[in-house]
C-alpha cells in the first residue's frame, strides 16, 4: 500500500488482493489491484437544489468508476514487464489492444507514440493525457492521441482503384472465404465504378459451386443491363476476357474457399496469380476473429492478391484486425463494405476512416462516402 501511494498518490485504494497465478508468481506472491479515489467536492445544500445535487452526485460516480474501469483495464492489459509505465502509454495500449490490434503491433505504436510526447518540451502530463473514445473533438486531441494516430498510419497503406496500371480493360478478381460478401460487392462495385460513369462493365463469375450464386449475379445483370456469363472453365475465362477487349471494366466472381476446396481450384489460383492484368482482391469479412482471419489470408497468398478489400464491418465493433492484416502483407486496403444495400454500402478505403474506428470507435462507414478514385 505504501508503494502503490507513492506512485499513485494518497488517494489510493486496495480494490482487490488475491495469490498471483503459477505462471506469474515469479513476479511476486501476491496480485493486488489499486485505484485513485479522486475525492469528491462538496456542494452547499442550501445553494444547490435537490435535482441539481442529485444530478451532480451521478456524474462524480461515474467519474470515479470510470477511474476504477481505467486501472483495472490498464492491470488486465498491460504487459508483465511494464512496470512504472506512464498511464498515457498504459492507456494508448489498452485502446489498441482492446480493439483487437495485434498486442506486438500495439506495443509497438505505443511506445513509439510515448516516445515522441516525452521528446516535447516540458511534457505537461496533464495536458497531454489519452483521451478515451468519445471524449473531446479532433481540434482538441491531445499529443498523445495524435502522436498514436500518426504512428498507426505509418504502418499500413490504402490504394482505392481498380485494375493494375495501364493495361486496359480493367479486369478485377475478387477472391476469399465462403460468406465473406465478394458477390454483393462485385455489384456495388460494378455499379459505383461502371455503371455511375457510363463504363461499359461485363460480369464474369467462376461460381459454379453455388446455384443461387450465379442467379443472384443474373438478376442483378439483369436489372442493371450489363452482361453476364457464367463459366466452367479458366480457358473459357481466359477467352472470355480476351474477347472483350472493347469493355472498360470486367469484373471476375469466384466461388468462396474453405481450406479443403483449394486442391480443386488450384487452376484458378494458378491462372490469377500469373496473370498480371488482373486485379485480384481478398475479400475479407471484418467479423472474423483475428487468428482465423490471419489464417485465411494466408491461404489465399495462393493467388496473389493485390490489395485487400474488407466487408462486413456492420457486424464488428472492434477494427484493429484490419490493421493487423494491412501491416502483417504490406498489401493496401482498397475498400470497406458494411451492409447488403446495392450501392450505397461501399466506401473508399482512407486510412483517417480505419484509424477513427480503432481509437473512438466510429460508426463503420458513411454510405456511399468517398466513391470517386478509380486507378
């Protein structure tokens, strides 16, 4: 207790005390949980009506609670090593690994963000705090939470386009696991990057393992007025693509793989990875759980991909996976998807969109925000 007072102050309150677990009792016999008790200011009865008071006592608590929440989220985080850490990188490596950043790549970020704010001069700890989400506006962001954004953006890039550099016509492959959207987003791309600007677009789909797959990409030929073929073969894709030289965009769908279906596909994957005017896209659904996620990018390395496109965002409510992903290929992320309207869920990659959603937890995405880059 002494100890924890002299680091936290007199305010200081043992919340909990219990044996250290097998695996850490090399640090010590004991695990103990502190927190600031900020003391509470008194407000005159006489001057302050009952509301007012009452209204007052409910902020003071969930002040003080918030205080608590902080210390014992820093004490479940934080690495077993840092002991003496400042509370703005203990609060700077919560944010991130609650969000699901790698907890390497958030210590990472956040010591090179600490670095930095202890290199301004007279560091006014006060000023400089982690700001939590929610709290304050992008005017007003402290150093620290600045110093954190920048040093996210470093690690990952964007590139928002279609097709691989000047060949022409514009052929794009999207690729990935099974239920991960990429025939809903062939559409909404077809559609934004096409159809809005009068580019004459032919669908291709590859999908022959799912029925509904190639109605669906049917239906919504149909009601766009596009072409659409579907094909069996990667001699009949390959002839397709060639004898559609006078379109602008084409777009290849291609069946969901689980682990066992890559055998049978390897001719696809063969054909996308060697083909260098073709635009191959994982699709990638925000959802999944972080090792699965990493686990099924790698599968897909089989064909190459360029850049990585991610869906279901609506579906999450935490983003650091993404960036996990960005920084672990070095691929760049092309687009964000967060629901099943055509073609108003779609959006521009921008690294300020994941880099909010990671530190204030933002809605997803915009509808239809920022369709206007096309490589």
């Amino acid at each position: 207790m002494a100890l924890a007072r002299q680091e936290m102050g007199p305010e200081a309150v043992l919340i909990d005390s219990r044996k250290a677990a097998p695996e850490s009792r090399h640090l010590g016999e004991y695990e103990v949980v502190f927190a600031c008790d900020a003391p509470r200011e008194e407000t005159p009865v006489a001057a302050t009506s009952f509301p007012d008071r009452l209204s007052g006592e409910v902020a003071q608590l969930k002040k003080e609670l918030e205080g608590m929440r902080r210390t014992l989220t820093r004490s479940a985080y934080a690495p077993a090593n840092w002991q003496g850490a400042s509370a703005n990188l203990l609060d700077a490596y919560t944010a991130l690994t609650a969000a699901d950043v790698d907890p390497d790549l958030a210590r990472e970020v956040a010591e090179a963000a600490e670095t930095r704010l202890a290199s301004l001069p007279h560091n006014p700890q006060r000023v400089t705090s982690f700001s939590r989400p929610g709290e304050g506006s992008p005017e007003s962001k402290p150093p620290m939470e600045q110093f954190l954004a920048e040093e996210l953006e470093k690690r990952f890039q964007v590139e928002a386009l279609l097709g691989r550099g000047e060949a022409r016509p514009r052929v794009v492959a999207l690729v990935g696991p099974p239920g991960s959207g990429k025939t809903t987003t062939l559409i909404k791309l077809a559609v934004n990057y096409g159809l809005a600007s009068r580019r004459p677009v032919l669908l291709l789909s590859m999908d022959t393992y799912r029925i509904a797959a190639a109605e669906q990409l049917r239906a919504f030929a149909a009601i766009l007025g596009v072409g659409v073929q579907i094909l069996e073969t990667v001699n009949a894709l390959a002839q397709s693509i060639e004898e559609n030289r006078g379109k602008e965009l084409i777009f290849i769908d291609t069946p969901g793989l689980a682990a066992e279906d890559f055998d049978a596909s390897s001719d696809l994957a063969h054909f996308l990875s060697t083909r260098i005017d073709i635009d191959t896209q994982l699709v990638l659904p925000a959802s999944m759980k972080p090792a699965d996620l990493c686990r099924v990018t790698q599968s897909f390395e089989a064909f190459r991909p360029q850049r990585l496109l991610f869906t279901r965002l609506d579906e999450t409510a935490t983003f650091g996976s993404i960036f996990n992903e960005a920084v672990r290929t070095a691929k760049p992320l092309s687009f964000f998807s967060n629901g099943q309207r055509v073609p108003e869920d779609l959006e521009a990659a921008t690294r300020e969109k994941l880099i909010g959603m990671i530190l204030n937890a933002s809605p997803p995405i915009g509808r239809g925000e920022g369709l206007t880059r096309l490589g």
